[in-house]
C-alpha cells in the first residue's frame, strides 16, 4: 500500500505523498507543468516557422556538429537517471545515499551548462551568429537558452535543497521537495530530446 509504514524505517514507503501537503505540491506542480508544456510548445512552433530565416547568416547545416550535442544529451540523461536513483534512495531512507546521488545530478548539470555556454560563445565568436544576426538565430537562441535557463533554475532549486536539508534526513515535510524537484528535472530532460531532435537533428540534416 501506498501509505503504508516501513516500521524499520520509521517512514511511510511513499513519504513524498504520505501528507496532504505532499498530495498538494504534487497536484499543484502537475498543474505548473502544464502551463510550461504549453510555453515550450509556443517556443517550438516559432523556431520551426523561423528556423529556414537565415537571411545573410549561418544556417544550421554550417553550425550545429553532432559529437558535443551528442556529448551534452549524455550528460542531461544520466543526470536524470541519477535522479531516480536518488529518489529510489529517499523511498528506502537512505539519505546519505539519496544526497550523493542528488549531488552528482548537480555536478551533471552543470557539465551540460558550461558545455552550452561554450557552444554559444563557439557560433558567436567563430560564426558571427549572434541574436540578432537572423530569424533563425533569434529563435535558436530564445528557445535553447530558455531551456538552458531552466537547468539553471533547476539547479538552484535542487542546491538549495541540498544545503538546507543536509543534516535533516528524510522527513514527510523534505522529501515531497526533493521529489517534486526530481520530476522537474525529468521535465528538462524531455523537453532537451525534443530540442535535440527538432533542432539539432533536423538542422544537421537540413530539414
């Protein structure tokens, strides 16, 4: 059962939605998606209507090469698998081993962020492609660095968590937190294959 308690740990086995305010984070956080799935997908359908305006700029068939992508899709994915293992860590009380887990998830992140500045600072210093240079790169920049900005509010949210619960050990009032944290980032990486596939795929070969 769902609510049930592990009497050797001490926690119900679902201790994310043992409360109402875990339920309520929860429902609330699918609501909050739901707007942001909406958003993206806004974002998308511009860039593919702007994507072939390149006017005297790069297109992306002269940009985008697939080996750092490829190298950046890794780091994103093993960063949410490593968040599962995390959560499958608070569900079995272990913290320690929980907190290990959401710290490398940190570290991931954060490998695939600074490989994203640098293949900005790459099309802009190399190629001249800067925001304004095109429609295209206007939608380019505005719909990866919208994602880019929400892997760096994503991970302010999961440090944040980390820090303030570093000695608290997994309790009914943290772990809704850490869970509903965990499922934005799964979020980020979904919208990430999307961008992957829609952008660099599809402009590699030019689609």
């Amino acid at each position: 059962m769902a609510g049930s308690v592990d009497a050797t740990k001490g926690l119900p086995s679902h201790p994310e939605r043992a409360t109402l305010e875990g339920k309520n984070k929860f429902l609330g956080f699918w609501f909050f998606l739901g707007g942001e799935t909406i958003m993206f997908a806004t974002f998308f359908g511009t860039y593919l209507g702007l994507r072939n305006g390149v006017g005297n700029g790069p297109a992306s068939t002269d940009l985008f090469t697939l080996p750092l992508v490829f190298l950046m899709t890794m780091l994103l994915l093993t960063s949410s698998m490593t968040s599962v293992f995390a959560m499958f860590a608070m569900k079995k009380n272990k913290f320690k081993q929980m907190m290990t887990w959401m710290i490398i998830t940190v570290v991931l992140g954060l490998a695939f962020l600074g490989l994203e500045i640098y293949e900005f600072q790459h099309y802009v210093h190399d190629y001249e492609f800067g925001f304004t240079t095109s429609a295209f790169s206007s939608a380019f920049y505005t719909l990866v660095g919208l994602h880019g900005a929400h892997v760096l509010f994503g991970l302010g949210w999961i440090t944040l968590l980390i820090i303030r619960n570093f000695r608290a050990g997994i309790t009914l009032t943290n772990a809704p937190k850490f869970y509903v944290a965990s499922l934005y980032w799964h979020f980020i990486d979904v919208v990430w294959v999307f961008i992957f596939t829609v952008v660099y795929l599809m402009g590699v070969g030019g689609y």
